[in-house]
C-alpha cells in the first residue's frame, strides 16, 4: 500500500504545476516645478505663577502670586503675607488656655471694633491691670490727656480758626514767597 500512495502523490504532483510569470515593462518620467510655504505655529510663551500653598491650618499666611508675560519677557514671582489678625486671635486664645484671661481680653481690645463693643456692653477694655470701673476712668483720662495734648500742639490750626486776619496775612506772605520764587 506504501508504494500505491506514493506512486499516487507523485502523479498528482505533476499534473498541477503550473507557469505564473508575470512580466511587466514599465518606463515613466515624473516631472515637478513648483515652491513649498511652511509656517510653524506655535503658542507663545507663558509665565506661570508659582504655586503658594499653605495648606497647614495653623499657619497664618496668605500666598499672593502674579506672572506678567510679554513676547520677549516673561516675569512671576510670588510671596507669603502675614495675616496679623489671625496671629492676634491666635495669641488671645493660646493666652485663654492658659489662664490669662485679663490678658487675652487685653489682646482682642487692640482691635477697635471689640474696644467699642466691650464700652458697650458695659465691660471696658483691661487698663494697666486694672478691670471694671477702674479700667473706665484709666481710659476716660487717657482720652482726657490726649485731647489736651492734641490742642496744644496744633498752634498753626488754632491760629487759623481764631482770627480771620492771620489767615488772609499768612496767605499774602505765602503767596509773595511763591512770586519770589518764580522771578
């Protein structure tokens, strides 16, 4: 049986050969006459503001940052600000905790607004250690001094508002002084 199917195979190998040759003669002339415009676009450049994080919320910064950028230069810079009523809060309560509460309250009075609201309420801002009543009067005669004080120093202005005559003589000097200057 070996030989028949060999015999067979070779039989069948021959009658299927077959001739696929494909010619091809090709002769060709590509011409070209022209020009090539290229443009590059490409963004123009950016300064980029630096990135001021205080993210630490016992921190009491700010982070301001800018960039300004033109075609040739480009500039950012940036910084941390300190926010001195957070520090001030921050101070007063870390005083509170520690049983200073004279002072603390002391501390929140630097702020006006709590200065007014504690003459209000009737509990006057601590006064070189003294509460109460006695920290009212302190205030009342400090204000008393200062307006004393004030009058004094302001000759020039109390000079002006008594007599009308030493305004219109000190403008006839200032004026001619000035003329004298021009010539």
């Amino acid at each position: 049986m070996k030989p028949l199917l060999i015999l067979l195979t070779l039989l069948i190998g021959s009658t299927v050969y077959a001739d696929d040759t494909i010619y091809t003669d090709t002769n060709s002339t590509i011409t070209s006459d022209g020009s090539m415009d290229t443009t590059i676009n490409s963004p123009p450049p950016s300064a980029i503001s630096p990135q001021i994080s205080a993210s630490n919320s016992d921190l009491c910064t700010v982070g301001v940052a800018g960039a300004v950028q033109t075609q040739i230069l480009g500039i950012s810079a940036g910084r941390t600000v300190r926010d001195m009523n957070c520090e001030k809060l921050k101070n007063a309560k870390t005083m509170y905790d520690m049983g200073m509460k004279v002072a603390a309250v002391s501390v929140m009075c630097q702020d006006s607004r709590v200065f007014e609201a504690m003459l209000n309420a009737g509990t006057p801002c601590p006064k070189d250690g003294l509460v109460g009543d006695k920290a009212r009067l302190a205030w009342e005669m400090e204000a008393v001094e200062e307006a004393i004080e004030r009058d004094q120093n302001n000759v020039i202005e109390r000079m002006f508002d008594e007599n009308g005559e030493t305004k219109i003589g000190l403008g006839v000097i200032f004026s001619s002084l000035a003329f004298l200057l021009l010539l």
